[in-house]
C-alpha cells in the first residue's frame, strides 16, 4: 500500500494496571494428573513470575510517578514561556 500522506497517526492508550490486573489473576483450568515434580516445578515457576511481576508493577507505578512530575514541569515551563514572550 502506497503511502500518500494522507493517512493520520493513530493513537493509543494502555492501561497499565488492567494489564497487571489480567496478568495476575488466577486463571481456572482444568490440570491433567502430573508428577509430583513437575507440580512442585510448576508451583516454583508461578512463583518467581509472580515476584517478576511484582516488581515490574512497583516500576511501572514510579515511571507513572515521573511521567505525572515531568508532565507538571512541561506545564510550568510552559507557563513561563508564555508569561515571558507576552511582557
């Protein structure tokens, strides 16, 4: 297809706690008969994704925190350049 210019971007927004939240809930499912091995590796592999998630949520909520305080000073800066090219 042909790029023509004509075509706007699209934006997007992500919602990073649902994802978390769809990430994390407890999912029901049917579990075949395993060994005892494989459900103690099972358990120790939920664990440590768990724990992952765990601190890419903590991340996720201090990148959120910076966004929101360089969003306030992009405003102030703003601002202030508009309060100086009108004096």
């Amino acid at each position: 297809m042909a790029d023509d210019g004509s075509q706007k971007p699209v934006g997007f927004n992500i919602d990073i706690g649902e994802i978390l939240r769809d990430a994390t809930k407890p999912r029901r499912r049917r579990t075949a008969t395993r060994t005892t091995s494989s459900n103690d590796m099972d358990a120790a592999l939920r664990r440590a994704v768990r724990v992952e998630l765990a601190g890419v949520e903590r991340a996720l909520k201090d990148l959120a925190v910076e966004v929101g305080k360089l969003r306030r000073s992009n405003d102030d800066l703003a601002a202030r350049v508009a309060r100086l090219s009108k004096g």
